[in-house]
C-alpha cells in the first residue's frame, strides 16, 4: 500500500517494494510517475480504472525479473493538468509546465531521497507518464539528463503546440543520456500511432539505439496490439516498462537461511 505525503502541497504516493531476501543493494532505484491518482488502485483513478503498478512491480521483484524500484505517483492539481504537463502554450491554453518542474526537482526529488532508501543518482532515477504525462515526461527527461536517466513515454501526446517537442527534439546538437521507453497503442489514432514513430526515428538518427539490437540499446519503441488511449491500456503493459528501465542487478541476492 503506498504511503500518501504532501509535499509542496502536492499529494504523492510513494511505495516501496517488499522484499523477503537480504540483497547487496539495500537502495533502490525510483520511478517518478506523473498523474499519480491514476497509478496504484481503481478507486482514485480516472474513470474508476487505475495502473495497479504496486501489484505488477511486486509481482516483478518477487520473481527476480527487475532491480526493484520506489515508485512515486504525483497527483495531478486539479484544473491544472494541461497547464503544467504542458511546456508550450497552445491555442491559449498550457505552458506552465516549467513551475511544475522546478516543484518537482526542487522540493520532490529530495523530499524522497531524504526519506526513503533510494539510490540517489540519475542513472537510478526516471521519469514516466502517459498522454501528456508522457509528453512532459519526455520533454524534462531532454531537457535534465543530469537528473533522469531513464524515462517512460506511453501515448505522449507529441501533437501538443503543432509537434513542438518534435521539433526541439529534432534541433538537439547531440545525444541526451536517457534510456526511453516509448509507446503508442494500435488502436489509438493514428496521428498518434505516426508521431510516436516519427519521433523513434529521431531518437535513433540522433544516436540512440533499438532494445535487443545492440549491447547498450537505450530505445524501446513499441506499437501495442490492442492497445487504447486508456488507463486500463497503459497499466497492461506496464511490466514491460519496468522490465525495461530497471533490468535485474546482475549480482544475485544472498538468501537468508535458518529462520529470521
């Protein structure tokens, strides 16, 4: 069950893997994921449908197939969504989503490190959200590669401001360190389905490279079959995000033996 703090005056939800095996890395690496109502159990979540991601990532470490992760859901601000997931303004509305940032690495990225056993480096840290929780995601993971090393976009909404982050993306001058997730669902529009490959394209012409094609690949773009523009789409595959930005230590866990 997550632990609920406000911080900022922002709600956050923040749960912590059981583990039942004393391991050679007691600090965890943590996933930061935007429109946190919707993240960990139906009764908060939008449309009564929520991630279930504490149950698929305990369900992960329990089986040895990831290095386990905090995972922080922040809340949204209500009547504010657009405005700060947004970075550009857009017909009149968005464009805050700078003072969201700065609230998020300025009060919320230490408030975890200082409370909870995260490995407090950028390498360990990432960044996840979907539709323009993905967009913003992807956009601050660009932008503070000294912070995130990894970053988690599902059906990010890059038709925002006529495909500004496209665009920014497109002008980098090199390669950002950032290990991206990045997805869009079959059954969504294909606007959609098209921006999302576009933007792949980018990512591998400016030097990143495809999961399972390369010894150090840190891109994996993924088309979902069935997937929708949805919660209960975005919770389903969300093992294989985990599995892709917190792939198991390679030291193995030393098993206690004789009782407690």
């Amino acid at each position: 069950m997550p632990t609920r703090h406000v911080v900022g005056g922002r709600s956050l939800r923040v749960w912590v893997p059981h583990q039942t095996e004393a391991t050679a890395r007691p600090r965890h690496p943590v996933l930061y994921l935007l429109d946190g109502q919707n993240v960990f159990d139906d009764a908060h979540a939008f449309a009564g449908r929520g991630w279930n991601a504490d149950a698929t990532a305990q369900r992960l470490v329990d089986r040895d197939r990831i290095e386990a992760p905090i995972l922080v859901g922040i809340d949204n601000a209500d009547g504010r969504r657009t405005s700060e997931l947004t970075p550009w303004p857009w017909r009149g509305r968005g464009g805050g989503a700078a003072s969201f940032a700065r609230l998020l690495l300025d009060a919320i990225v230490p408030f975890v490190d200082a409370h909870y056993p995260t490995r407090a480096e950028r390498a360990a840290r990432a960044i996840g959200g979907a539709s323009l929780g993905g967009l913003f995601a992807l956009h601050l993971a660009l932008s503070r590669p000294d912070v995130f090393g990894g970053c988690a976009a599902l059906s990010p909404s890059l038709w925002w401001a006529d495909g500004a982050l496209p665009a920014a993306l497109a002008a980098l001058p090199h390669k950002r360190p950032v290990r991206i997730w990045l997805d869009a669902g079959r059954r969504e529009a294909m606007p959609m389905q098209q921006g999302v490959r576009a933007v792949a394209e980018l990512l591998l012409a400016k030097g990143w490279q495809k999961h399972r094609q390369a010894a150090r690949a840190d891109l994996r773009h993924v088309e979902v079959k069935g997937g929708r523009h949805d919660e209960a789409s975005w919770g389903k595959r969300f093992d294989r995000v985990l599995k892709f930005l917190f792939p198991p230590s390679k030291a193995p866990a030393v098993r206690r033996r004789g009782g407690r």
